[in-house]
C-alpha cells in the first residue's frame, strides 16, 4: 500500500524518465503507469494522489532537488540541473 510520502521518489522518478522535465499532466501519466496498482490499492490516496504529487513537488524544491517554479516554463517542472534544455 503506497503512502503519500512515496510520490516523492515517484514524482523524482517520472521526472527522470521524462529527460529531467516534463508537464504536470505527463508527470501523472507516467507515475499511472508506472503505480496504478499501488494507487488503487491505497485507499484515500487513490483520489488524491494528483494533489499529492504537487506537494511532493513543493517538497522536492524544498530539498533543492528541484527548480522554483519561476525558473521553469508554465506548466512545466525541472529537476535541478536539467534547466539548460
């Protein structure tokens, strides 16, 4: 059973298969893909995995692993690192 603090790595994760960047909807498509059965099997996270996965966002920047939303495109997050892309 997955817990919310998982969609850190998860987060962290889709990012790097996505090149180090990648839109909010492809972040959620990948950690589908990739955790759909321990979503489902996750009780209440089932539904509100998709706003978790903004605060595992808040907390990557928070751990410096990941840029301010004003130094990435609209729409758009980056690991640190990647932003010369």
């Amino acid at each position: 059973m997955a817990k919310r603090s998982d969609l850190l790595a998860w987060v962290e994760e889709a990012l790097r298969i996505n090149d180090g960047r990648a839109s909010i909807p492809q972040v959620a498509k990948t950690i589908w893909e990739l955790h759909s059965d321990e979503l489902k099997a996750s009780g209440d996270l089932q539904y509100t995995w998709q706003y978790d996965m903004r605060w595992a966002a808040t907390q990557l920047r928070k751990q410096n692993k990941m840029n301010e939303s004003n130094r990435s495109p609209k729409g758009i997050w980056v690991l640190k690192g990647e932003d010369s892309q």
